[in-house]
C-alpha cells in the first residue's frame, strides 16, 4: 500500500508538471491570444456587464463556508428591463431555490465574457475556445486551459487539475494542495435540483476559490 501511494503521488505530480509545460509551449507557439485586460474595448464591455448585474445583488444569499456543498445546477433568468442588449443575466440557485451568485454574460467577438457575483466576491471569465482567463476581485487569478486550472504568472503553476468523467455522475477536480472536489456533470445528474458540488467541506479560502473559479466557469460557460 504505502508503494502504491507513493507511486500515485508520482503521478499526480508529473501530471501537474506536464500540463504546465505544454501550455507553456501552447501560449508560445500560438498565433492567437487574447487582447490585453487593460484594452478599452474590454473594460467597456466588463463594465456594461457589472452595472447590469448591480441590480441583481441586493437579492443574493450571503455566501458562508457551507454554501458551496449547497450550490445547484439550477439557473433562474433575471427579470430586467433595460440596458444593453445581447446580455444574459441570472442567478446561479442553492438547492432550496436561494439565489447565491448573480451572473451576466455576452458575446464579444469569438469571445465570452461572464461576470459571476457572490456578495463577497467576484470572477470574471475571459472564454475563447476551451480556454480561459480569470479575474478574482479585478485582480488576475488563474488561466484555465488543457483541463488545468494554472498561476496567470509566467511560471504557470498548476492551481487544480480537471479529470473529465463524462460518463459518470461527477467529474474530479484535484486540487494542488491535495483535496479533491468532485463537480457534477449535468448531464448525468439526478433529482429536480441536483448539488453542482460535493466534497467542498473544510476547504480553506484559496481551496474554495480555486474549486470555485472552475464549478462557476463549468456552469456559466
């Protein structure tokens, strides 16, 4: 037992190792990137998206550490009048129909941006293609690519791997620290207000915010 442990440790470890490197070869060889955060055209955009959502957060459940395990797959459109169009707005529900995340999206170009709300904090997600940029309080939190949540820095640490189970129940999501999350695929989910998340008890605040930055991006993309 205890080789087999150290040989699953080894693993995970060159796992994390390898996924960094080849996004590391990706952004380097790649063509395509995306446009600075700091780019008018982005700012305007992110900015319609926050007045948006404003209206949506004095109806938010405040976000404890029990909430995650109580966050469902369930969304429920908001009802505004107004304000630019091509915007999407919503609440992300707990599964006893509490709004716990307010959220706006739009089309931009072959871009997708989200803004998702708890009442402590706020992502936001630059989506094009498979990968993503994330944004935590406006400031830089994470790059999402080749299933691996990664540090926005040049070292590109890798914060948390997704394992895809598409044919079952939950997919995993490993934390670098060593937890593992299981995230629900909605696709095989059960019951008429299934949990988004399960195992997300006793995690620490960065635990919860990485596993966080990844069930949100899962269910708003």
């Amino acid at each position: 037992m205890r080789f087999l442990f150290s040989f699953l440790v080894v693993a995970l470890s060159l796992a994390f190792v390898i996924t960094a490197i080849i996004y590391l070869l990706k952004r380097a060889l790649s063509d395509v990137s995306f446009p600075a955060p700091s780019s008018a055209s982005f700012q305007t955009v992110l900015e319609e998206l926050r007045q948006h959502i404003k209206g949506l957060i004095p109806a938010l459940v405040p976000w404890d550490e029990e909430m995650f395990s109580l966050l469902s797959l369930h969304q429920q459109p908001a009802r505004q009048k107004g304000g630019p169009r091509g915007i999407t707005s919503g609440y992300l529900m707990s599964i006893f129909q509490e709004p716990v995340v307010a959220f706006a999206t739009r089309q931009w170009g072959k871009q997708k941006i989200v803004v998702a709300r708890l009442v402590d904090r706020e992502f936001v997600y630059r989506i094009k293609e498979k990968d993503a940029e994330i944004w935590l309080n406006g400031e830089p939190f994470a790059v999402f690519s080749n299933q691996a949540l990664l540090s926005p820095d040049k070292s590109a640490r890798v914060l948390a791997r997704l394992e895809e189970r598409a044919e079952e129940r939950y997919s995993e999501l490993v934390l670098a620290e060593g937890r593992t999350v299981s995230l629900a695929n909605r696709k095989k989910a059960v019951g008429p207000n299934p949990r988004a998340a399960v195992l997300v008890k006793d995690l620490t605040r960065k635990e919860e915010d990485t596993a966080l930055a990844v069930a949100l991006l899962r269910l708003l993309a």
